[in-house]
C-alpha cells in the first residue's frame, strides 16, 4: 500500500512541478477572496483583524475545493482513472498517494500566500511551530475529505459543481478548527489544546474512513 | 400482501395517535406560563428533529448493509429514509424560527443544536443531490452508499466542534433551560406526539418504499418491452 501511495504521489508532485496548475491556481485564487474580502468588509481595523485567521481558511477553503477538483478530472481526462482502478494495487494506496499530493499542494499553497497574507491583514505570527502544525494538520483535513469527495464527484455529471456541495458541510469542523488554531498561532488567542486534538481526530477519523471505502469509490 | 397490511395498519394508527396527539397539545397540555401559545410548537418541533437524526441513522445502517451486501434493497431503504430525514429536518429548520422569533427575539442564533441540524441538512442535500447526477443505477448506489457512511461519522465531530466553538464564543441570547421541569401534563403531551411523528416518519418512509419498489417494477417492464421490440425488429 506505501509503495503504491509513494508511487501515485511522486507522480502527482512532477505533475505539479511541471505545470504549477493546482498550486498556482489556487493560490490566486485565493488572493482574490481576500481581496474582495477587503473591499467587502473593510478589513484594516483592530475588530477585523482579529478575524485575520477566519479570512484566511475561508479563503483557502474554497480555493483547496478549486485545486481538488482538478485532482481527479486529471485522471479522467486522459482515461488515467480506468488504468488506475485495473491496476493490481491495493486503491487504499491510490487514495493515500493523492491524498497526500492534494496535502502537499494546499500546504505550499498556504506557505506562498502567506507573506501576502500577514501584510494585508497587518498580524504578526507569534508562535511559528503553532503555524506550521495548524496548516499542515488543515491541510491534510481538506486532503483527505476533499480528494475522497473529488473521486465521488467525478463520476457524476455535475462534477465541479458537487464536490463543493458534499465535500464543505463535512468539512465543517475541519474548518472550525483551522481557523482556531491558526488564530491561536496569530497570538490572538491563549490556547488552541481542544482543537488541535480536534484537529488531529478529524485527519486520523478521515484518512481512515478513506482508505477503508476507496475501493468502492474507483471501481467502475 | 403481508406488507400492504402491514402498511394500512400503520396508517390507521398513525391517524389515531395523530388525532390524541393533536387534542393533548391544544386541549390538554397547560399552556406555559412565559412563553404563552407559541410553546405549542415544541410539541410538533421536537418529535420532528428526533425522527430526522432517526432518519439519517438510518441512512448510516442501510449504507453500511448495502456496502457489505450490494443487495439493491438497502440502497432504496437508505434513500427513502434519507428523503424523508431531509424532510423532517427542513420542517425543523422551519419550526424553529417560528418559535424563536416570540420567545428570544430573533430568527436564528448559532447556537451549536441549530448548527448542527443546519449542517446535517447540508449534508444530505448534498446526499440526494448526488444520486440525482449519477447515471447508471449501481455506481449510483455505491457512491451514494460512500457519502451516507462518511457523512454520519463526521456528524459527532462536527457537534463536538460546534458545542466548543460556542462555549468560546458568547451567545447573543440567553436559551432559557429548555426541558427543565417539564410539567407531567406537558411530557405526557410530548411522548404521545413523539409516537405520533415516528409512526409518521415510518408510514412515509414505507410509502417511499413502495414508490421505488414500483420505480424499479416500470424499469423493469419497460427494458423488457425494449428487447421485445427489438427482437421484432430483427426478424
């Protein structure tokens, strides 16, 4: 199963590195939301900008459901998808490596709009380990409920439209504790424990509940 | 045949216990003391949301079976039973306002039981919607089958979340202690409702039931007489 992960990941990240599409799509993608969040809420007084990290995730959830979109319609563009799913590989190990590659382009994501992103909002990051660990344990949320959800949208006709419909309402706590953590690293609040474990339970709950149902999502 | 009986005889006492469910709110039931007449709405509220959550446990189960199975008949259990969960819930979602707005001043408040039933309507919105875009009926139920799973593992957290999240956040009203102390006359009133709508819940779901069975019948007739005429065609 972790041959098979690494193998569809490595895959997954040359892609990326040669096109920059998910990544770079999502990131302006992003930095339009908190753009328009600008010109919508005006964000430069002190109450706005203690709601810096709730811009911040929203921004980003919608832009993540952008890039996993395109996780899967790769796959089915090229007829890709049939070959994996013949393939004689364990599909828990598909998920994980695309999984893990959606991660990975949310999380460079984060770090590259992140300088935009403390001079807009004018915060300062106060704990850096705190940072690190909020996006990193987010990013893998929206990985793993997004690229199970990305792989059961592309098998209907409404695909674009569908993975934002099922994928964000159970995304919900996912976001919930992103956002709390991440204000926590902002020095904006005095502690995040609960959410971090909550955090972490929904990655474990998600990843596991992915790997055991995946399966019979890539059948055809 | 057994099932058809078994129907009529939920209908007949659902109409029953429906009635002295109906004369024990408006007859029987003291009106409360602050609240006034509006508080008649629990009766009818509260019985609904219990069904709803009843109803996408369900869906859970029936997924679960239909997973480990293929056997196409849980996968109509759970859709039909997912219908009428997302029924039930938007009928919540349009009670409770109405009670809100006389007794806390307002429509809405993101209090975490609210935000919850509003995110579980969510989700299986997103439930029904995607069997309404996949074509072929197995992959159908399998996708499907995926979602109603995952969908009700995320419910605990998703209240867990809620529930912090508002112990932080102060609540624009006060909820007064809902339930506590409920006058004997008032609980005795809630449980005949509580049969009353789950008695409901199931007659609808067993009519949904027979819907599909039908559904699937007509398919069935209709793929026939396709191969017929082709036959007819060919000779």
């Amino acid at each position: 199963m972790l041959r098979t992960a690494g193998i569809v990941l490595w895959k997954d990240l040359r892609i990326e590195l040669r096109t920059r599409d998910a990544v770079s799509a999502a990131l302006v993608f992003a930095i339009l939301v908190l753009v328009i969040f600008n010109f919508a809420l005006d964000v430069n007084t002190p109450e706005m900008r203690r709601l810096a990290a709730g811009f911040f995730w929203v921004a980003f959830a919608f832009a993540g459901t952008l890039s996993l979109n395109r996780s899967f319609a790769l796959e089915k563009e090229s007829g890709a998808g049939r070959a994996l799913a013949l393939a004689p590989v364990d599909p828990a190990g598909i998920f994980l490596g695309k999984c893990l590659a959606n991660a990975v382009f949310l999380f460079v994501t984060q770090l590259v709009a992140l300088p935009l992103f403390v001079i807009f909002f004018d915060v300062s990051i106060a704990r850096v380990g705190a940072l690190a660990s909020s996006f990193a344990l987010g990013s893998l949320a929206f990985a793993a409920t997004g690229t199970l959800f990305s792989a059961i949208a592309s098998n209907t006709r409404m695909r674009e439209l569908l993975l934002p419909l099922l994928f964000l309402p159970l995304a919900v706590p996912a976001l919930i504790a992103a956002v709390e953590t991440t204000s926590f690293a902002l020095g904006q609040t005095e502690s995040a424990s609960f959410w971090f474990r909550l955090l972490l339970v929904y990655d474990v709950v998600f990843v596991t509940a992915s790997l055991l149902v995946f399966e019979y999502v890539l059948e055809e | 045949m057994a099932r058809r009986k078994i129907a009529i005889f939920v209908d007949a006492l659902l109409v029953v216990t429906m009635a002295v469910a109906m004369a024990m709110v408006f007859f029987y039931a003291p009106i409360e003391s602050e609240m006034g007449i509006v508080q008649k709405i629990f009766y009818v509220h509260v019985p609904l949301a219990w069904n709803a959550f009843l109803g996408f446990a369900m869906v859970f189960f029936f997924s679960f079976r239909y997973l480990a199975t293929r056997d196409h008949k849980w996968d109509a259990r759970a859709q039909s039973a997912a219908e009428v969960g997302v029924l039930f819930t938007t009928l919540v979602l349009i009670t409770g306002p109405i009670w809100a707005k006389p007794v806390w001043g307002i429509w809405w408040t993101w209090d975490a039981r609210l935000t919850l039933t509003l995110v579980l309507w969510l989700i299986y919105m997103g439930y029904l919607m995607l069997r309404r875009y996949v074509e072929s009926p197995e992959r159908r139920a399998v996708l499907a089958a995926v979602v109603g799973v995952t969908g009700f593992i995320d419910v605990p957290l998703v209240y867990f979340a809620i529930r912090w999240w508002r112990t932080q956040h102060p609540q624009p009203v006060i909820a007064g202690g809902e339930g506590s102390g409920l006058d004997p006359r008032m609980s005795a009133t809630l449980w005949v409702c509580v049969a009353a709508f789950t008695l409901l819940f199931f007659a609808l779901y067993g009519r949904r039931l027979e819907i599909e069975a039908l559904r699937a019948q007509a398919e069935a007739l209709r793929d026939d007489a396709d191969a017929a005429q082709a036959q007819g065609a060919r000779s």
